[in-house]
C-alpha cells in the first residue's frame, strides 16, 4: 500500500470524520468479511486463518474475528507505515503489509465514495500465544464513506462524521 493510503488509512481509523476518500491506496481497517470482491478461499493441506471484520470507523480499532489455526476474536489496529497488529484475546499478531492494488469510485447522486486496497502481508510474529506465528497472506479492504456536497458537488475530502465503515477479509497462511 502506498505511504499516502496508509496516511489516509490510519487517519480515517484515529479521526472517524477524517476522509479515508481516495484511499488510492487499504481501506476501512476495522473488519473483515467478502462482497463482490473475490473470496479469499484457503488451501486445506496448509494451515490457515481467515481474519474478517466489519465496523463504523469510531476510533482506532476494526472488530476482527480469526477462525481456522487460532479461533479468536479482537481488533485489528493499523499503525501506518505498512504496520498493523491483529490484537486478539489470546495474544497480538503483528503484520507488514504490501500495496497490489487499489481502486475508488464516486457515486454522484448519493455522494457515496468506495475505495478498495487489494494487499499481501507476511505475519511477522506476536506476543503470549502467537509469539512464534509467522505466514503469508492476501487479503482486501474495503471503505465506504458519505461525503458533504458543497454547491452541489460532492466534496470527496469532506465525510460526514459517523458514515464511514469499513470491511476487511484476509486469509494467510501460518506455520
């Protein structure tokens, strides 16, 4: 993910009237769960965890729940930089987070925008029980936002406070 959508990312999670707009970049940290975007699918003869979240951007954290190795639920917390961590009840996974692809739109009647981050990410480790995780994996992020309209136009840097959510679905790879 490029430096700017991280910015963006990480502004529209700590100040939910921030524009997470042309995230041009991972969109609304906080969940995780498929749309039309294309499905995560594991592989059953690999270990896997599927981490998928959805929320209102409210504060810093996206509600996430993991299933598969490690069957736990908690938030997901991006620090920017390409940074995250997965803090679940058990222990805190952390993650170093790639840009593939990203994509924006505007609708005008409604003035809502959607922007799309498609990422890879490698698991770096942890703390208490996941202290020795380590993995790969893909994943997408997407945000949905209100934006004010000024003489008419939409004003894409300008969201409604409160109408901006977030869904994120990941699948990686552990060992």
């Amino acid at each position: 993910m490029s430096n700017k959508a991280w910015r963006r990312l990480a502004t529209a999670v700590a100040v939910p009237a921030s524009a997470l707009g042309a995230l041009a970049g991972f969109a609304a940290a906080p969940a995780m769960a498929g749309t039309a975007q294309q499905q995560m699918r594991p592989t059953p003869s690999i270990p896997n965890e599927t981490f998928r979240g959805y929320g209102m951007v409210h504060g810093n954290d996206i509600p996430v729940i993991a299933s598969g190795v490690f069957g736990d639920r908690g938030y997901l917390n991006l620090t920017g930089n390409g940074r995250a961590t997965v803090a679940l009840r058990h222990g805190s996974i952390y993650v170093r987070i790639s840009h593939d692809h990203d994509s924006m739109s505007l609708n005008q009647r409604s003035c809502t925008e959607t922007s799309t981050e498609n990422f890879s990410y490698r698991i770096t480790g942890g703390s208490q029980r996941y202290r020795a995780v380590r993995g790969t994996g893909r994943g997408f992020i997407k945000v949905t936002e209100v934006v004010r309209r000024h003489h008419g136009i939409c004003a894409a840097n300008q969201p409604i406070p409160s109408k901006t959510s977030v869904k994120v679905d990941a699948v990686a790879y552990v060992r």
